[in-house]
C-alpha cells in the first residue's frame, strides 16, 4: 500500500457558482436564499510529474442543513503545476450563517489518498418589509441596510419578466447599522468570518437586490413566509433625474437571467469600489472612535451617499465618489466620524482577447479560449480567473461551459494564460424543439472573467481582508444614464 499521499492541494476557499448562469457569487459566498448551488475547488497537483488517473470527492461537511449532491469526479490524468477546478452540487436552503468546513479527498494512482479540508463561508440575506431594512447575517453580528435613493435600470427588462416597476441598479444613498454579537470591548471589533471587510455585506446586497428579485423570490419578510420583495418597494425614492440606461442595445437575446445579472455585478462592484481594496469605511470609522476604557460597542452606523461621476462600467478603472458619517453607539457614549472619498474600481482589465472561430461545423466540438492581462501587464494564470464562456443563438438559446488554464481537455498548457474549453453541440433528431437542440444559425460568444480570492489560508485577518474576489473584470456592459446601455458579444460563430 503505497504510503506517500496524493502531492495534490487545495490553496483557496472553494467558491459558489450559480447554477442557473455559471457565474460566482461575491467573494464566492454561499447565500442560504439562493438554495441550490455549486460549490467550486480548484485542486492544484503540486508534483514535478503528471498525476494519473486523478480522482476528488466531498468526504463530508460540518453543517448538516447543508446537503451535498454525493459524486465522485474523475479527472483523469492531470500536468504537474496544473490548477483544475473540480464542482460539487449542494442545497443551502437549510444551511446556518457562518463557516463551515468541507472534508475533499483527492486520489490518484500510485498515492495514499490526501484529506483536505477547506473553510466555506455562508451568510442569509433577509427582508423586512414594514421598516424596508435588508439584513445580512454573519457569525459576528448582522448588518442591516437601508437603501434611502436609487439610480434605476431599464424599464424594458422589467416588462420582459412581467415586473411593474423598474430595478435597482445603483444604490446613491443608504444607511447600514452593524449589531456585533455579542458586544465588544476596544477599537476594532472581530472582522466578518474573520476575513473579508465589513462592506462585503454592501456587496452581496448590492448584488442579490436585483438578482434576487429576478431569480430567487426567496427574502423573509420578518415572519420567515418567504415573500416575494417588491424591488421598488425595497427603498425610499430613486434619482428623479437619472436613470441607468434606456433601454438595452445588443444583437444578442441573452436570457434575462444572464442580463439582469450583470447589472447586478456592475452595482456589487460600484458599491465596494467605493471603499477599494484597503480598509472600508467601517474600519476607518473605528479608528478615528476609540472607546473609552470598559465601553463595550453595541452598534455602529454608516449613512453613505455615493456619487457616479461616469456611470461606473465592468472592467474599467472608472472614478467613484463618497460621503459618509461614521457613529459608534457603546455602553456609555456615541462617538462620529465623517469623511469624503474619491475612489477608483481596482477590479479590471488592461486588455483581454478571444479565440474562436468565425464559422464552424457542429458535428465537431467547438474551442473556445480566451487570455486577460492585468493592469500591470502580467496575465492571469490557472486558478486566479473563473471564466464562463455563454454561447447565444438567434433563436434565443443560451448555452454556458467553462474555460480553464489546466492543460487538459481543450486546453493545451498549464498556466500559460490561456483558459480554453468547448462545447458539443447537440444534433439529435429527438430535439425537435429549438431550445432543446443546437440549429445552425448565427451564435454569439460572450465570454465572461471573474476574479478569484487567491489570498493564502492562514493570513492575518486584516490583511486578507484586503482582498475580495468574485468581480466581473469583463466590460461586455456597458452602462449609459439616460440613454441605451450596450451589451456587446466577444464573437460572432457561424454554425454550419
């Protein structure tokens, strides 16, 4: 029996994906109200030879709400340095705020096999419909968030899903209030999961109020029915004289789920941008407050209006602006901190291109690949990008397959940049139906990079908060205010 264990790892927190689009969620954090979704590692093979015969499993996982889909995923045989991604089906509809771990065994032939366990993080947003407050449940306390005014989306998407009103796409004004739990002594309370700044939380929200409302009516009103929320009931007024876009020009009909997720990606990344990748708004409120000596925190405020001085576009390092006012309730006094801000969004490309070909026979599997340089003119590499490739045909089939930089399948290399991946396209006579078959035509290729939170188990909390992971670094979107928004494909394939 062989006595050394598989040289393979797992160095990052595995991550959520949406099933309904193949896209990350923020930070890769696991909604309870989202329910089903699936749970992403990427297993790195840490030997100077090739692993054959590769093999991974979730041995088990410490919350029971959380019910795993059981499958065993053969790899096969996996490049020395490769980061492949391996992805597991789970219902979070049972799950608890907070971290759970999950046992992943990794196999291969001529190895022991290797147990890796890996933390997970959970939250729950919840809607209070008489007081319009948004709650975002975390292990050290609950944010609650009041959206005051609001830049809204295009109406037509709205009518397309049968909605009266308009959506959220930008937050301009809103008030958060953090109850730590329990209350703490001192200037710095623990940071959220112990790693992540306080304004993932703006994030998420600013991500699941319209996707949410479009995909998954699952918010609480308080009495836990699982109500639908009213998107334009969930906050005070919107911008009277602004709104984000129009309309939308694109040539291609992607499914709404994929276009309203985008907007929702855009809003998740203008509100974070707002605080860049350095210490929040929260943090920085507590510094400037020291309590006084056996003060205990029992709450903490801030009312933020934010400012678009450009409309804030996926991809591009565009200018934001913030005003905002810090208060710290404790035991015995209320301290205020304010400030102003101007920021920049940090989560971008310099350039990205596209391989794919112009026209192509469906009897053979199509190849997709694409590579993304960062601003400092480096490339992305193996397990540092999710990508999701989304083919749109004109009869208005969508078709999602990932690309990866794993050196197998439709992949030539590891980390050379290069993510690829392809997509079979179906033929059988039994489809008769156009979106049960694949029908030659024009297909429209959009290919989709988000960034993932590479930061090391085991760095100090206030340095892994600085990073989050989980932004669309893609500028398919391209925002307007009060004008048509643009939603431009990468390629066009002709399928013969």
């Amino acid at each position: 029996m062989p006595s050394q264990t598989v040289p393979a790892t797992i160095p990052h927190r595995p991550f959520a994906i949406c099933p309904v689009n193949n896209m990350m969620n923020p930070d890769g954090f696991f909604i309870v109200n989202m329910g089903t979704q699936i749970i992403q590692a990427n297993v790195v093979n840490q030997a100077n030879a090739s692993l054959k015969n590769a093999r991974v499993y979730v041995e088990s996982v410490s919350d029971m709400g959380i019910v795993l889909t059981p499958a065993v995923k053969l790899i096969g045989d996996v490049p020395s340095g490769s980061s492949f991604p391996v992805r597991f089906e789970a219902s979070f509809y049972n799950a608890t705020p907070g971290t759970a771990l999950i046992s992943f065994v990794i196999e291969g032939d001529g190895f022991a096999f290797k147990r890796v366990i890996k933390k997970i993080f959970v939250t729950r947003v919840d809607y209070h419909k008489p007081s319009k407050t948004y709650s975002v449940v975390m292990p050290q306390g609950t944010m609650r968030i009041n959206i005051h005014k609001a830049i809204m989306g295009p109406s037509d998407l709205c009518k397309r899903k049968g909605e009266k009103e308009p959506f959220i796409a930008l937050p301009t004004e809103l008030t958060y209030t953090w109850i730590p739990t329990p209350p703490y002594a001192g200037t710095h309370g623990p940071l959220p999961y112990e790693d992540p700044w306080w304004k993932i939380a703006l994030g998420i929200l600013a991500a699941l109020i319209l996707a949410g409302a479009l995909l998954w009516d699952y918010f609480s009103d308080g009495q836990l029915d699982g109500g639908v929320v009213s998107v334009g009931g969930t906050f005070d007024e919107t911008e009277p004289s602004v709104s984000c876009c129009s309309s939308v020009s694109t040539s291609a009909k992607t499914e709404d789920t994929y276009l309203s997720w985008l907007y929702s990606a855009a809003g998740a990344v203008a509100t974070l941008a707002i605080a860049s990748d350095g210490p929040d708004l929260h943090y920085r409120g507590q510094e400037a407050t020291p309590p006084a000596r056996n003060e205990l925190t029992l709450s903490e405020t801030v009312h933020l209006k934010i400012s678009y001085p450009v409309p804030p576009n996926l991809g591009r390092n565009y200018p934001i602006e913030g005003e905002w006012k810090y208060t710290r309730k404790t035991t015995g006094n209320s301290y205020h901190f304010s400030a102003k801000d101007k920021r920049k969004n940090l989560h971008f490309l310099k350039s990205y291109e596209v391989k794919a070909p112009t026209i192509h026979d469906r009897r053979k599997p199509l190849k997709v690949c694409a590579r993304f340089q960062k601003p400092d003119g480096s490339y992305y590499r193996g397990g540092e990008l999710h990508v999701n490739a989304l083919l749109v045909s004109q009869y208005d089939v969508n078709r999602h397959f990932i690309l990866s930089d794993d050196g197998m399948g439709q992949d030539d290399k590891a980390n050379d940049g290069w993510y690829c991946g392809g997509y079979t396209f179906r033929r059988d006579e039994k489809y008769v139906e156009p979106e049960n078959q694949d029908l030659p035509g024009d297909w429209y290729l959009f290919v989709f990079a988000q960034d993932v939170n590479t930061v090391t188990e085991g760095t100090p909390s206030v340095d892994a908060a600085r990073t989050i992971g989980g932004l669309i670094l893609t500028p398919q979107l391209v925002l307007n205010f009060d004008s048509p928004c643009e939603l431009n494909h990468d390629a066009t394939i002709h399928v013969v």
